[in-house]
C-alpha cells in the first residue's frame, strides 16, 4: 500500500487504510452512514477525535420533561401493552394543539399522529401518496434535499425527478415546478423548510406558488420540518401568537405534514415524529390504495394499510414522552427554540473560520438575503470537487458530506452540519482549517488525494 508522504492532522497512513477496508467505489459518494462509519473506524487506529461535521446529530441532551413523561409512563407498566396504531389520545390532541398553535392550521386530531421517527413518516406518505391515483406513481424532489428521500422512494420502487431549486426562487419557482407537474405523472412532491443542506427557506410567495400548483394537478406535497421553528431571524417560540411558521398548509389541503422530534426537541434517539394530515384529504377516497392497503380511503389506507404492516404504531412509552413534552410547549411551560439556538451561534462561528482559511459558501443567499445561520451550511474550497473534497479533508480531521449525494447542482460544494462541534472544538477547527489552507494554496493543485 502506498502511503502518502504528506504530513497531516491525522496520520494519512491510517486515513487511507480505513478507507480501503471499506471498500467504497467513492468516498465522496458515500452515504452519510457509510462515511461515519469510515470516520468512527478512523478515531479509533488513530486515537484523535475528527470535526464531525458528515450527521445531523443533535448535539444537546433530551429536555427532562420528556424523559420523566417517559420514565413515568414505563413506571406506569405501559411497556408490556401494545399502542394504538394511530397514536394514544393524549398525544394525538397535543400534536393537533402544537400544529394550530405554531403554524396556524386546524387538524383534527383523528388525522395527527407519531411515526417512528420522521423518517418512518416520509416513507409512509410515499408509500400512500405514489399509489393514490392510477397513472401518478412518480415524486418529484425540490433539491437539495436528504439523499437518504431518494433511496427511501428507490426502496419502494417508485420513479421520482427532481431539481435544485436554487436558481428557481421566487416567481422563477412556478413555470419551473409546472414543468414537472403538467405532464401528469406526479403524485407527490417533497421538500425540507428549512432546507437540509442548503438552509434556504421558503417565502410565503413560494409556498402558495407550490400550494396552488399542488391543487390545480392533484399532487400531495410532503413538507418535512425536521427543523420546525429553527430558522432563527424570526421568534417562532410563542406559542398562539404571531409570527407563524411558514407552511404550505395554508394554501392548499394536499398536504401531509412530517414534523421531527430528533433536531427541534433533541429526541433522535428515541424515533418518534409526526405525521399531520389535513381532514379533507384524509377523508379522501383514491383509485388505486385497495390494491396495496386494502382501502381506498386515504386516512384508513395511512394506518391500517401502511402503519400495521410497518410498524403497528410507535413505542408506547416514547408517546407518553413526546406527550409531556409537547403538552409543556403548547402551554407555553417550555420554549423549544430557545433550547436549540445555540446551532445558529455556532454556524456563524464556524462559516467564518472556514471562509477566513480560503474556504466559500455554496449557498450563500437566501433570494434578496444572506443566508441564516442554522444547523446546515455548505462549503467549497477552490480547484476541488465536492467529492473530492470529502475524502481530502478526511486527512485533516475534518468530515461533511458532498453536495453531490443530495441532488445539488453545486457538485463543488459540501453540507457541514453544526451539531456535535461545541464551542470547545473551534480552535481545533481552526487550526485544521489553517493546516489545510497551507497545504493548497492559491494555485496550488496539490492534493493528498492525488498521492
């Protein structure tokens, strides 16, 4: 095996060892598990701790009003009794409660309910939505977005297009989203607001663009806020009271709601999200769900079509949890925003040390403003490719993921993630990011990769 001969934060030796016993076709490629998995083999042989930058982990403890809600229902011998498919009534009402008082829309409480995680949500709305009407079986994904969406749709065998929507704000979005959605094939549609990667959000103006679209051609829009509330250049905290967070649930009823515990309440390690369904298309009848869920109602097709044969429901005592928690944030009793706002001070300290040592911003304006600071910020650094970029800065102690992997058109860029790098770690960032800088100048083609 060649070593190369480089010095580097991290012994290149043992980088490039770790990474051949993977055995990946590219590591600027990989998955978001697959390259921490590399990392995690890495910390190990070389005994030095990288800049996790590659998983959107949370990065605070769970609040303690969930754990003793949870703890209490465990107590309680809830454990050895199977839940509700649909949710118990007390969380079902609580996750009615937190959509009208945050985002401002009525739901019954009938059509709200947990899913493992939010993740087991965009599968089922998938699942419901691509076999809700004969001859629409395709999603179309406004990019960037998760790459793990894509391989969610690969998985259930359904067709899907996409776009990145960067250069389509605005006015721009509705002849470009038309394109896609005239041709008739559509059956759903699925972005993230704010957006993982790029931490763009939409405008009132894009969302009724996308509401109104969704109507005029029958298509559900599946609109993830795994970061419910955490753009923060507005205080969406108060619970009733205005500013609103933005959805496309006031423009149109095709809509299905996922709304993450994982980032906005730090539960990721307890996998329970919310799925949200407005009453008309819950009660909705299609032509082609019998087939698959036994019914052609919508909402009845949800739970005992998709949700029994998934899962049979979420883990009795994680519901009792979210039940706690999300009864304290409806009352007022606990400000969720507040608990995570430190992500937006760390991606300002962190955007600039990167930019300081030569490094750009992908996205950088969200249309006519700088971008926020959030959990995601995206990054290049002149004469590489995003792909490339990844496995260079593997040698400098330092992981993200490439731009590529989430439908980006930026293929220079990659999505860091704030989360696990506390303000203790920024000199250790830094001083990495200066080795780098060092190490390829302007001008300079030189790369570890290469030798």
């Amino acid at each position: 095996m060649k070593t190369p001969p480089k010095k580097t934060p991290i012994d290149p030796s043992i980088v490039k060892q770790e990474i051949e016993k993977m055995g990946l076709k590219s590591v600027g490629l990989a998955s978001i598990r697959e390259l921490n998995r590399i990392v995690n083999n890495i910390e190990v042989a070389a005994n030095e701790k990288y800049i996790r930058m590659e998983m959107g982990v949370p990065g605070f403890d769970p609040p303690k009003i969930a754990v003793d809600a949870e703890i209490k229902a465990l107590k309680r011998g809830v454990g050895s009794k199977y839940p509700p498919f649909d949710g118990i009534p007390e969380l079902k009402l609580e996750i009615s409660r937190f959509v009208k008082r945050f985002i401002d829309v009525d739901i019954k409480l009938e059509s709200c309910f947990p899913t493992v995680g939010s993740m087991q949500g965009c599968y089922m709305a998938m699942m419901c939505t691509t076999r809700r009407l004969k001859d629409k079986n395709k999603i179309l994904f406004i990019d960037p977005g998760f790459p793990v969406n894509k391989r969610q749709a690969s998985v259930i065998g359904v067709p899907y297009d996409n776009f990145d929507v960067y250069e389509f704000r605005g006015d721009k979005l509705k002849p470009k989203l038309e394109s896609y959605l005239e041709k008739g094939d559509i059956a759903s549609l699925m972005y993230s607001n704010p957006n993982n990667p790029a931490w763009i959000c939409f405008t009132d103006q894009e969302l009724q663009i996308i509401g109104e679209l969704a109507t005029k051609y029958d298509c559900i829009v599946m609109e993830d806020l795994a970061y419910f509330g955490m753009d923060f250049r507005k205080d969406y905290s108060i619970p009733g009271k205005k500013p609103f967070i933005p959805s496309v649930a006031k423009y149109t009823d095709n809509y299905i709601l996922l709304i993450s515990s994982s980032k906005a309440f730090s539960l990721a390690g307890q996998r329970i999200g919310m799925t949200a369904i407005p009453d008309k298309l819950f009660n909705s009848e299609g032509n082609n769900l019998e087939p698959y869920f036994g019914s052609n109602n919508f909402g009845y097709a949800y739970i005992f079509g998709a949700m029994y044969a998934l899962s049979s429901g979420v883990s009795h005592t994680n519901q009792w949890g979210l039940t706690g928690l999300l009864k304290a944030v409806n009352n007022g009793d606990y400000n969720f925003v507040e608990s995570v706002k430190e992500y937006g001070d760390r991606a300002k300290v962190m955007k600039k040390l990167f930019t300081d040592n030569g490094f750009q911003i992908v996205y950088d304006m969200d249309e006519d403003e700088k971008i926020a600071d959030g959990f995601y910020f995206t990054i290049s650094y002149p004469g590489f490719s995003g792909i490339e970029l990844v496995e260079e800065l593997l040698y400098y102690g330092i992981s993200a993921i490439s731009l590529t992997t989430t439908g980006s058109d930026r293929h220079e860029g990659l999505r860091a993630c704030v989360s696990l790098t506390g303000q203790e770690r920024f000199k250790d960032l830094e001083g990495r990011l200066q080795s780098f800088e060092k190490d390829h100048p302007e001008g300079s083609d030189f790369k570890v990769i290469n030798l």
